[in-house]
C-alpha cells in the first residue's frame, strides 16, 4: 500500500508528456489515414486510479475521461466536482458492461454510455434518465469477433446472416427508439490475442456494418464508431474510429 502511495506523485509527473504523445500518434494516424484529428475524442480511461490522477489529467487538458465501473464512476466524478465543480467541461464515460442492478448509476453519472451489450440494460438506462430527466448518449456494443469471452451483440457473421442481421437491426431500432437515450453509434473491443491484420479487418467490419445499419434504418444516425485502445488505437483510427479509449499509455499499468 505504501508503495502505491509513493508511486502516483512520480506517475502524475509524467502524465502530460504521455499525454502529448499520445496525441501527436493520434493526429499522426489520422493524418495518415486522411482523417482530421479533431474528429477524434480520446477518451482517458482512469479506471482503478484516484481522483487525483484525474485531476492532474485535466490540468494537462484532458477533459473526456473512461470508467468501466458504475460505482467507480459515481464516486470518482464526485470527487473531482468537489474540487472542480458541476461545469468543468468533463464528459464522462461509462465503457464497461454493468451489472443490470448497477445501470441506475450509470445512467446517473455517465455522460456517454458506451457499452449497451443486452436490450435490458438500455431498457434500464432508459428508465432511469425518464426519472431523473437526464439525457444519455448511448452506443451499442457489437462483438464481430465472435470471440465467446467478449460482450455485446453478436455480429460475427453479420454480412451473411439474416438471422444475425434482424437482430442488430431490432436492437438499433429499439434503443434509437428509447426516450432519454440518444443513440450515436457502435462500440467494440478488439480481442487481445489476435493478429494486427485480423484486428485491422475487426474495426473495418465494425465501421461497415455502421454503415449498413444506418442505410437500413435512415431514421437513425450512427456517427460513432468507439474502437481502439491502448495496443490499438491506431489502427482504429486508420478505419475510422472516432473514439479511442487509452488508459495505459497515459497512465501507465494498472499494478
Ligand atoms: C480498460 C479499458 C480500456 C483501456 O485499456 P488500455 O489498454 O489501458 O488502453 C478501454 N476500453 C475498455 C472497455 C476498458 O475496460
């Protein structure tokens, strides 16, 4: 315990030129890949680090910050409004798969909410925000890896499975269609063990079927594509990821 105490000070030292490196390897991809820089979102993922941590990660100009916890979140962002009030320009991230007795604090204390994996847990978000009259941004989960560890809905074989296809497109109906929520786009997590090709082709599949649900459904629009961390960000954003989720590469291990 000691030793963690020690360590943040020194690990905070270096959280703004990780930082900006980070950034310049962001804008470098998206160059690379035609995109502007400015039509990607890092979102800082401070999962199991103190509200300290994120309080230095703002004074190097961080401002949108990822937790995979509802009840991590909720104390973290109360913490930091403690200090920086209600309109620090944070946007909060919820990107973890709650339990469904935990999304009435997800829905209370994310701003966007990456990671619909299962129709209960919009129904749920859904409900809350009526209650408390907040608005949520929502993204829906997809695994198109088929990988069995992974949430969200499957889309493995979307391209040639009509089954898989109605399913997908019920589900954006339904949350595009859900009071309270605001339906902006998929969310997916690459597998660890894969190989930068297959990851490559993942985010591809991911960024095409976006675009198919949306010709599908035109009511809907799904400019989102949350895709990429740390090991990967990169590529995600070679095909066309706008949110990439890091932790450890500004943050370093999480011990
Ligand atoms: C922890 C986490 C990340 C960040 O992972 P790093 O490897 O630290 O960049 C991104 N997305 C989700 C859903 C996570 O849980």
């Amino acid at each position: 315990m000691m030793d963690t105490i020690a360590i943040i000070p020194t690990m905070q030292n270096q959280i703004p030129t990780r930082y900006q490196e980070v950034l310049t390897r962001i804008e470098k991809a998206a160059l690379g890949a035609g995109r502007d820089p400015a039509s990607i979102t890092l979102v800082a993922v401070t999962k199991t680090w103190p509200a300290e941590v994120v309080l230095a990660a703002y004074e190097s100009g961080m401002r949108d910050f990822g937790e995979n916890r509802p009840e991590e979140l909720e104390a973290k962002r109360a913490q930091v409004e403690v200090v920086l009030g209600r309109d620090s320009g944070i946007v909060w991230h919820g990107i973890g798969n709650p339990q469904s007795r935990k999304t009435n604090l997800a829905a209370d204390n994310a701003d966007v909410f990456h990671a619909i994996d299962r129709l209960r847990i919009a129904r749920r978000l859904s409900a809350r925000a009526q209650q408390t009259g907040r608005s949520l941004q929502v993204m829906i989960e997809v695994n198109v890896s088929g990988e069995r560890s992974k949430a969200g809905f499957d889309a493995s074989n979307w391209s040639v499975s009509p089954t898989q296809r109605q399913a997908l497109l019920a589900a954006v109906q339904e949350v595009h269609d859900l009071s309270g929520l605001d339906l902006v786009g998929l969310m997916m997590m690459a597998p660890w063990e894969a190989s930068e090709p297959e990851i490559r082709q993942l985010f591809a599949r991911t960024r095409e079927l976006g675009l198919w649900l949306q010709e599908q459904l035109p009511a809907t629009r799904l400019p989102c594509l949350s895709m990429g961390m740390t090991n990967d960000f990169e590529i995600a954003i070679a095909e066309g990821a706008t949110h990439v989720r890091v932790g450890r590469a500004i943050f370093g291990s999480r011990g």
